[in-house]
C-alpha cells in the first residue's frame, strides 16, 4: 500500500467524520426541534434524569449532544471530529497494509 493511500483513507476519515457527524445527531433523535420521542436521544436522556433526580444536568453529554444537535457543531468540535476521523482512516489504512 503507498504513501497515497494512506493520505487518502485518512483524509476519507476525516472529511466523512466531518461530514456525517451532523446526520448522526439527526439519526440518533438529536434534532433542532428538541430531543425526538422514541429515540435513543430520548432513552439517553430519560436514563440521565432518572440518574440525576429528575433533570438534565448542564454540560452533560446529553446536553452538549442536544446543543451539536439544535445548533449544529462548533467550529472546533468540527476538527476534533475530523481529527479523530482521521486517526480512524489512518488505522484502518494500516491495518489494511498488514493484511
């Protein structure tokens, strides 16, 4: 496998993480309307006010999920999303050279 590759599956990581991470939140029942009923959004947040005596904590990862979700990312939770994408495209192009 060549240098290329490597380049492009970590770049592929990295703008697909990037790209996706707001589809996910969508998925997942973190919408811009609120949290969607019936959704894993939903079971993870009955999960952390049941948890937390009946309220959503501010800061948890519900609420920054909901926040990402209503408002879309950040600027640098984008690169760390992209970043941490990119890690994934590298590992998996190493793995692939080992095979």
């Amino acid at each position: 496998m060549g240098l290329l590759t490597f380049i492009g599956l970590t770049a592929a990581g990295a703008g697909g993480a990037a790209v996706l991470a707001p589809f996910a939140l969508g998925a997942a029942g973190f919408t811009a309307a609120g949290i969607a009923a019936n959704s894993l959004a939903a079971s993870m947040m009955a999960s952390a006010a049941t948890a937390s005596g009946g309220g959503v904590l501010a800061g948890s990862t519900i609420a920054v999920l909901q926040s990402a979700g209503a408002a879309g990312l950040a600027g640098s939770t984008t690169a760390a999303v992209a970043g941490v994408g990119g890690a994934v495209g590298w590992l998996a192009a190493a793995a692939a050279a080992l095979i």
